[in-house]
C-alpha cells in the first residue's frame, strides 16, 4: 500500500480490508469478483458502500483513475489528429471523404463546446 494511501486511509478512518476491497472494485467488474479479490466477504463490501468515508474513498480513487485515463488521451490527441490529417491526401477516395467528415464534425464540436464555454462564463459572471 503506498504511503499516501495509508495516509487518506488513516484520515478516513478505513481498514486495511477496506482499502483492499476499493483496490479489488476498481480492479474488477463485478463486486463479487471483487470480494473474492480482496479476500472479503461480498455483503462486507455491500454494507461498506453504505459508509460514506467508505463510498468517499471509492469515489475518490474512481475519479482519479479517470482523470489519468483522461490525461492519456489528451496526450494522444495530437497524434490522432496528424493521422487523422494525413488521410485526406490519400489516394481512396472513401477514406478521403470519411476523414473529411470526421475532422468537420470534430471541427463542429469543438466549436459548440466552445460556445457553451463561452456563454457560461458569461452566466456565471453576471450571477457572481
């Protein structure tokens, strides 16, 4: 267990089942595997998804999964886009006009996304 873990742990007040059965859920796809795992009882984890400084944990280390997950992918978008880019000088014309869509709609996307930004910001200035 590493020792920031120990430490959030320690100020959620888990034990060390506890915080092996979080690692087993996020490592896992069924709380029954995940039981197993961890070497506790299924209805344990059941009743520590009640706990909130148990659920709070679990969230906490979700979201932090994901954001490295999220982080990888921010860090491959360039490349998706340079090959994306070079498909459209590529001699099939099917694939010609499929990355010409697909960069149009990423192209439209980003656009709302950015509008939305944009008018929110705006939302939130006039209310703060």
């Amino acid at each position: 267990m590493k020792v920031f873990d120990r430490y959030m742990a320690e100020k959620a007040d888990l034990t060390t089942k506890q915080l092996r059965a979080i690692t087993a859920i996020l490592q896992t796809t069924t709380l029954k595997k995940a039981a197993k795992k961890a070497r506790v009882s299924e209805p344990s984890i059941y009743r520590w998804l009640k706990k909130p400084e148990f659920k709070a944990e679990l969230d906490r280390r979700r979201l932090e999964l994901f954001n490295e997950g999220l982080n990888l992918l921010k860090l491959s978008t360039r490349r998706a886009a340079k090959r994306l880019i070079k498909f459209l000088d590529s001699k099939d014309l099917a694939l010609v006009k499929w990355a010409t869509r697909e960069i149009l709609n990423f192209a439209i996307k980003a656009a709302e996304i950015q509008d939305i930004e944009q008018r929110l910001e705006r939302l939130e200035d006039k209310l703060f």
